[in-house]
C-alpha cells in the first residue's frame, strides 16, 4: 500500500518540530515523492546529516512502503535570520 504525502509529512514533523516540510508526490503513485524540508536544527550540520536526520524520522520506511524520496533540505534564511 502506498504512503500518503500527509503520513510522510507528520513523521517528519514528529521528529523535526520546527520544520518546514513541503511534499509533492512526482509520478502520482503515492511511492515516488520529492521532499523539501527547513529547519533551523541542521544549521551547522553536513547535508549527508541532514538527509540522514530526515531519513530517521521516516523509520524505516524507505525501500519499503515509500519506495523513493528526493530529498531536498537547507537552513531557513531571510530577513532577521542570522547566517551561521
């Protein structure tokens, strides 16, 4: 059974509280989803460890249930947001 973009979304979420999760199913399957995801908690960490955070949230659901996930994740910036 495929996984529901709102299911990914609030297994995210659970893990990353502040996190700005977008998701966008690409094939319409509901098993091939991109994923962007914003949160002040990687600043200072690699993008391996970021994507490795998100991949953690989603337990072992990957390969499985949610057969793919490009996975897109940043720091959030703009005015106010100091730069570290």
């Amino acid at each position: 059974m495929p996984m529901d973009a709102h299911d990914i979304e609030s297994m995210i979420k659970a893990a990353i509280p502040d996190a700005e999760v977008t998701i966008r199913d690409l094939a319409g399957d509901g098993d091939h989803y991109a994923a962007t995801v914003i949160s002040a908690s990687f600043r200072g960490k690699s993008r391996v460890q970021q994507h490795q955070i998100v991949y953690q949230s989603l337990k072992g659901q990957m390969g499985g249930v949610l057969h793919a996930l490009a996975l897109q994740t940043g720091v959030p910036s703009g005015p106010g947001v100091p730069e570290g």
